[in-house]
C-alpha cells in the first residue's frame, strides 16, 4: 500500500452542512484502515488528508467519493507521497 495525500480546497460554493458527512466518510475510512491522518486548515481555506491504496486510481477513486467532492463543496488533489526521511 502507498500513501497519498489529498488537499481539500473550499470552493465559493463551499456549505458548512458537508462538514458531518466528510467526518463521517473519514470515519469509514479509518474503520477500513486507509486513513492515516487529517486535519483542517485553521485559515478556513479547507484541509487535507492522508490515505493509503494500491496506487493512484484507487486513491483518486476513494478520495473522489468524499460528500466535499461530491457536492462542490471542495475541489480535491491528489498526490502519491514518498517520505524523504526516516520513518
């Protein structure tokens, strides 16, 4: 499994009502074992995620199902992450 890194960035049609549902798909993913770490941005501009899968289409896969994606609410990247140091 790799890591890849999603960047959840509010769009201006961004609405708070996505906020549980993006928590509660977080939460599955966790549950499943592929979520590694998230976080919000204190600016308000979004937040991003770190997710484990077997390459980038699968990535792109999970990541494109989040209610922030979904909705509009935010547009997503998504990048393969190579750590540079020791883990």
């Amino acid at each position: 499994m790799k890591k890849y890194l999603v960047m959840a960035m509010r769009t201006p049609r961004f609405d708070p009502a996505v906020i549980e549902p993006h928590k509660q798909f977080l939460k599955q993913l966790s549950e499943r074992g592929q979520l590694v770490e998230s976080a919000r941005f204190t600016d308000g501009t979004g937040g991003a995620y770190f997710l484990t899968a077997e390459n980038l289409d699968a990535a792109r896969e999970l990541a494109f199902a989040d209610p922030v994606h979904t909705t509009g609410s935010s547009e997503l990247t998504i990048y393969e992450w190579e750590p540079t140091t020791p883990q």
